[in-house]
C-alpha cells in the first residue's frame, strides 16, 4: 500500500513579549491563523483526505477543520501528537528559567534529545511517542491522510524519518500551516517535501 501523508503545523498565534515556553498550553488561533488555514483549505481543497487526525490542542484542532473543511467534532483527536510537555518551564520567559532553574536552560541546548526539564519531555520522549502514533495511522489508513501538529512534533518527526540527529531539529523549517509531505510505502515513511508554503 503506497500513501501520502500530509503533516501540517497548526496556524499563526498570538505570543507573548518576552517569548515564553509554550509548549501544551492551549492557545486558539489567532485571526491571521484563521487565515492561514483558510488559505490552504484552497490549496488543498482538491485533495480528499480519507481521514483527518490532529493534536488536540485547540490550535491544532481549529487548524484541522478548517484546512479539511470538515466540522470540529469530526476531526480526530491523539493525544500523541501534543507538543511537547516542558512541565515547570511551561509560561516561564528564558530569564525566568534561567533564575529558576540555574544552568539548566543551558544543559537543555547542548543535549536537546535526552535532557528534560523538571515534570517534562525530552525531544527524545516526544519523538518516540509522536512516531509510534505516525506509524501506526499509516499502517492502518488508507491515504491520504491530514496531520495536523506542532513545530517540535513536526521537527521530531522529520528528524527521525531523515535519520539527523534531534539536536539539530531546530533547523528544520516549519512555518505557521507549513505543509510537509510524506510517502508511506512497502510499511516504510519517506519525507518528500518540508515546509511547503502553497500546494499543487
């Protein structure tokens, strides 16, 4: 069985000023999301999704019904798919980390795979439950299928198809409704497009 599989990030949302660690906190889009998604919906409108599976973070779920065209309620929701859970950083500005948790923002840079703040993940953890979920909905459904994720979901996935190592992640591209591309076939994923801003 040979598939497509697109895995999308969520839209544009509002942040905050300094940046703070947002990992699963449960901000919707904002108006400009609402665009972006809407936008892809056209772009994307031609393709017909045999299912439709999202985070259910409302950013995410908002996202999915609005690029599938298809209703909230219908859209399905995995828990594995979460971003990451920065358990006592989540809200916190780096500063805040900083003074809080003395060197560990820094531990953290130099080993994004294995290190994870107090009450959280690891890159390394989300990756291996998000790849798990990945390769089971390609196993099971018939595609193509519409995923929508996160920044650190999407990059620790790319990561894991293409064989780079997790600490350099943070290179991958994923842009607000940024649209990667993946072939399952003969039960293996293959990355085919990163990061695309419009669809053909």
């Amino acid at each position: 069985m040979q598939s497509l599989i697109y895995l999308i990030r969520h839209g544009d949302i509002d942040t905050f000023s300094p940046r703070r660690f947002l990992g699963q906190t449960d901000l919707p889009l904002n108006e400009n999301g609402i665009r972006q998604a809407q936008a892809l919906h056209d772009r994307l409108q031609h393709i017909k999704f045999s299912q439709v599976f999202t985070s259910p973070l409302q950013r995410a779920v908002q996202t999915a019904a609005l690029v599938s065209g298809r209703t909230i309620e219908s859209v399905n929701c995995i828990d594995a798919f979460k971003e990451i859970n920065l358990g006592a950083w989540e809200g916190l500005t780096v500063e805040e980390v900083r003074s809080q948790f003395p060197g560990a923002y820094e531990q953290r840079g130099q080993n994004l795979e294995h290190y994870r703040p107090q009450g959280g993940e690891s890159f390394g953890d989300l990756a291996t439950r998000c790849y798990s979920a990945l390769l089971t909905l390609a196993r099971q459904f018939p595609g193509p299928l519409l995923i929508v994720g996160h920044a650190g979901v999407n990059r620790v996935l790319l990561s894991r198809l293409r064989n780079q190592p997790i600490q350099k992640l943070l290179e991958i591209p994923q842009d607000y409704c940024g649209v990667n591309i993946l072939k399952f076939n003969a039960q293996r994923l293959k990355v085919e497009a990163i990061n695309l801003e419009g669809v053909d």
